[in-house]
C-alpha cells in the first residue's frame, strides 16, 4: 500500500524537464542522507523498513530545509546577484569601490536568500508530490536497502 500521493495516473500531467531533474536530484540526494533519513524515520517510530510515507519523507525534506543540489541552488542565487548587480549598474544608487558592493549584496543576501530556499524547498515538496510513484519506483531498493543496514 502506498501512503501519500497516488502514483501518476495517465491523465497526469507529463513530466516537465524541471520536475524531471528534481526526482533526479531528490533520488541523490536521498542515497547521500540514506542514514540521517533512516535515523529519522527510526525517530518517528517508522520501521524504516520499505518505502517511507509521504508525510515522513515530506516532514524530514521540509526539517531539512536544504535544496536537493545545493551547488545548483548556489550557482542560481549567484546568477541573481550578478543579476542584481548588473540591473543597478548605471544606478546612481549603486555604490562605487568593492566595500560598498559588498555591502549591497550582503543586503540583498538577508532579504531574499532565506525566501528564494523556501521557494527552492517548496518547488521540490511540490515536484515530489507530482510524481511521488514515479519517485517511489525510480529510488528502488533504496528505502528498503536502508533497514539491511540496521542488521
């Protein structure tokens, strides 16, 4: 029995090249926190035997507060800066002298940094719950692989 969303049906939407490269990610990202995901699931009261729940995986994806692949996250929040940036060059707004840009971007960093990863998280949360059998079918043996370990 499947708990959470039900697996895509053919009148599901098709996958989008942005949803793909999450479940892509979230599969990753789920074989390199495989034990932290175990001993939270064991926490829970899971047997962390099998596929999780939905409301596990979600709560420990949303506790976590981390994007799937922080590099890609990372590289984007750059991109926005550089952005950012390049928008107020001919600002006169726009400080001179490397300080002075630092100090802009620091700023810009405690504004939106912390809403642009909640942004990140929920665009998964929302990816995941999509294709939740499609993820389910494609992790494998990767959930039930876990409690072997326990042994």
């Amino acid at each position: 029995m499947i708990l959470g969303p039900q697996p895509n049906s053919s009148s599901d939407p098709v996958i989008t090249e942005a949803e793909l490269r999450v479940l892509d990610e979230a599969i990753d990202y789920f074989y390199r926190n495989r034990d932290e995901f175990l001993r939270y699931r064991l926490r829970k009261g899971d047997s962390g035997i099998g596929a999780p729940s939905w409301d596990l995986l979600q709560s420990f994806v949303l506790k976590k507060n981390q994007p799937f692949n922080m590099q890609r996250y990372m590289t984007s929040q750059a991109q926005a800066i550089r952005d950012m940036l390049a928008s107020r060059n001919d600002s006169p707004l726009l400080p001179s002298g490397t300080q002075a840009r630092q100090g802009v971007v620091t700023s810009w960093i405690q504004r939106h940094a912390m809403e642009n990863r909640q942004a990140e998280v929920m665009f998964q949360m929302h990816c995941l719950r999509l294709h939740w059998g499609e993820f389910l079918e494609r992790m494998g043996s990767g959930f039930t692989a876990q409690a072997g370990q326990m042994s």
